[in-house]
C-alpha cells in the first residue's frame, strides 16, 4: 500500500534509503576505483565514533596519556577523513590511517577509537586485492608501537610514561591478527562471489548458445524439407501446366500443404523465442510422423521404403530421430538421382539405429547434401550422446547411419 501511494507516474515505487547499509555495502562491490562511490555516509559515522570515543578514552585515561588538544583532534580527523578515499585510492588510504595513527600514538594521546580508522581501511586494501601494502602498513604501526611502548617512551608525552605490559601487547596482537583473519575472510567471499557470477554467466551464454543452434537447427530442417518439396512440386507444375492441367493442379495442391506445415512450424519455433519457458502448443514431431513423411517424399518423386518397427523413444530422440530421417530424405529429393530411398529402424539393447539408404548417383556437387544439414544432423546425435555417419556407399548410392539413445537422460 505504501509502495503504491509513492508510485510517481507510473514509476517505479520509491524506496526508503537504507544509508548505512548501502554505503558499507560500497566495500564489498565490483566497481572501478575511479568509478567507485564515494562513501561518505559511512565515514561520517565513524568520524563521530571516533571523536566520541576518543573523549570517553581521554576521560578515562585521564592521568595516564595526554590530554586531548586541538593537534589531536585534528588527527583523528584526518584519520577518519582519509576513509572517504578507501575504495578509490585503498593503499595510499591504508598508509595514510596507518601513519597518522602512529603520530598519535607517538604523541602519547589516549588509546581508543583511532585503530578503528586503521582497521577499516586494511580491510578496504584487502578485499581490493592489496594484501601486501595492508600487511605493511598494520605491520608499520606494529613497529611504531613497540619503539614507543618500550623505548621512545622515556623522551615522548606523557612525562612519566612506563613501558607497556606483556598483557598489553598480546591485546595488541589480537587486534592485530583479528583484523586480518577479518579482511581475509571478506576478501575469500567476495573472490567466491566473483567465481559465482563469472560461472553463472558463462552458463547463461552457453545455455543462449544451445539454444540458438537448436533453434537454427529446426529452422533448417523444417525449411529445407518443405522449400525441396516445394521446388520440386513447382517445377512440376510449370512443366505440366500446358500438357497436363490436372497434374498440375495436383503439384499445386502439395506445393499449398508443405508451405501450410512447415508455416506452422515455423510459428511454432517462433512462439518458443517469444515466450521463452512456456508450453509448446503443439507436440513435437516424433517417428509417428513419419507416414507424413513418406507421403510428402513421394509427392516430390520419391519412394521411401521404410524397414523394422517404430521404437519407442524418449520425447527429446523421437525427435532428434524424426529430424534426421527428415533431412536425409531431403538430401536425397535435392542431391541423388535416385528417387527410390530406403529407411531401417532398429532397436538394439538401449540405442536406435536409424539407416537412410539411396541409390544414387549424385546430381551435383554436394554429394548427400550441404554442409549445414550434415552437421545439423551430427550436432543432434552428439547431443544426446549419440553417433552418426554419412558417406557414399561402397556400391553407390549414399548413406546416413545414425546411432542414438532409446532414452535421454534429461527425460529420465
């Protein structure tokens, strides 16, 4: 409701900015340095932490370290002001916290919210890929700290200052390790994150690509099988329209359902590209089909003899199978001279044989047919792990043998 009552002319619904979230979640994005945004919602937070903390520090050290003084303030806002460039400029940010934390240190002001400065910033350099600049500059400060907790001490603020206890420097230790295991962790998800999305995507294109070849290859098959019909019929009835008008009505007649069909198929590889994941409406062609087949071969001239049973096939080889008989046939209509075909169907244990037999000779060239429906016809096979051969046979003529799954394993 309230998402409606937001709705500007029939935009997008107008969010409530979730500003701290989103600006941390700046650390962990893919951006560019130079276009990375700035994060300034989040740095002004942690500059009142800091400032804030600092002063319950000073109080509570208060005798102990230097008192806050206007240098020190200063300090702390350099130390914070230095994050708004954490995601465009991570090293040089990650010395820059490093060092004036040092100078604070060294200056004897109170222990507190400064390291935090240091700490984000490190883990900035390190989820951006600046392992080695974070380590140095954490192990800088490290340094710094030991040359003044237990040396420098005596000629730095405040008068009077001891060397740092064991305890102390085991706390600082912690700190230290905890902030790398921190920024190694977020840069290991944030790497895992990146392999993800890389492997989605190139699963995304090759799914894209499947799907253009399948949907080239239908186009191809059902085209090439109708327009052979077609040219056939037609030149049939140019040369019969004067001897013979009843002749040609009839290859007008043929011509008229071969480019109803294969419109309609068409369409419906059409509808698929459309809506994408929707239900097909018509079933896919199957080796039911192939009475049709025969019957439209033998309106182009050519008598098929089909051999053996029908098998029963997965949806995905019934198809795959009906789509090669069909192409082979084609190639025969186009390239042979024979116009006599032969089809063996055969179930061997847990594959089909399929053998598309021709007489021949050829009639030009392309020998048992062009390039793209031989290798349409091998791409089909090789998808369901299937085999497929085609060439000339010893005793002339051509043939295509194919060998396919009886079940798809995708259908199981």
């Amino acid at each position: 409701m309230d998402e409606q009552q937001e709705r500007r002319g029939g935009g997008r619904p107008r969010r409530w900015p979730r500003p701290w979230a989103d600006d941390w979640a700046d650390d962990w994005a893919d951006d560019e340095p130079r276009t990375a945004p700035w994060p300034w919602r989040s740095t002004l937070l942690l500059t009142v932490l800091v400032l804030a903390g600092s002063t319950f520090a000073a109080h509570a050290q208060q005798g102990e370290r230097a008192a806050l003084d206007p240098f020190a303030r200063v300090l702390l806002l350099v130390a914070c002001g230095l994050l708004l460039w954490r995601r465009r400029h991570p090293v040089a940010v990650v010395f820059g916290t490093a060092v004036t934390a040092a100078v604070y240190l060294g200056a004897g002001y109170p222990y507190g919210p400064v390291f935090l400065t240091v700490a984000v910033a490190c883990f900035a350099a390190v989820v951006a890929g600046h392992r080695r600049a974070a380590w140095t500059a954490l192990g800088i400060l490290c340094a710094v700290h030991l040359l003044v907790a237990h040396w420098l001490y005596r000629w730095l603020p405040p008068a009077g200052d001891a060397p740092a206890s064991f305890a102390q420097e085991i706390v600082v230790t912690g700190w230290v390790v905890a902030i790398v295991a921190v920024a190694e962790l977020a840069r290991a998800r944030r790497e895992q994150w990146a392999r993800d999305r890389a492997e989605r995507a190139q699963a995304a294109r090759r799914r894209a690509d499947e799907e253009r070849l399948r949907i080239a290859r239908e186009l191809h098959d059902v085209l090439a099988h109708s327009l052979s019909v077609i040219n056939v019929q037609a030149g049939v009835g140019l040369a019969l329209l004067d001897s013979d008008p009843d002749q040609a009505r009839t290859a007008l007649t043929t011509i008229k359902s071969a480019s109803k069909e294969a419109l309609g198929e068409v369409r419906q590889v059409l509808d698929t590209l459309r809506a994408p994941g929707a239900a097909p409406r018509a079933p896919a062609p199957g080796l039911d089909r192939l009475p049709e087949l025969v019957e439209q071969a033998a309106r182009a001239g050519l008598t098929v003899e089909v051999l053996g049973e029908r098998p029963r096939l997965s949806p995905g080889t019934d198809l795959a199978a009906f789509r090669i008989v069909q192409e082979a046939l084609t190639n025969v209509v186009r390239h042979s001279g024979s116009r006599h075909a032969r089809v063996h169907l055969e179930r061997a244990g847990a594959a089909v044989r399929l053998r598309i037999d021709d007489d021949g000779p050829a009639t030009g060239a392309d020998a048992g047919g062009s390039g793209n429906g031989l290798a349409g016809m091998r791409e089909r096979a090789a998808a369901l792990g299937g085999t497929i051969e085609a060439g000339p046979r010893p005793d002339g003529g051509f043939r295509v043998l194919a060998e396919l799954p009886a079940e798809k394993r995708e259908d199981r």
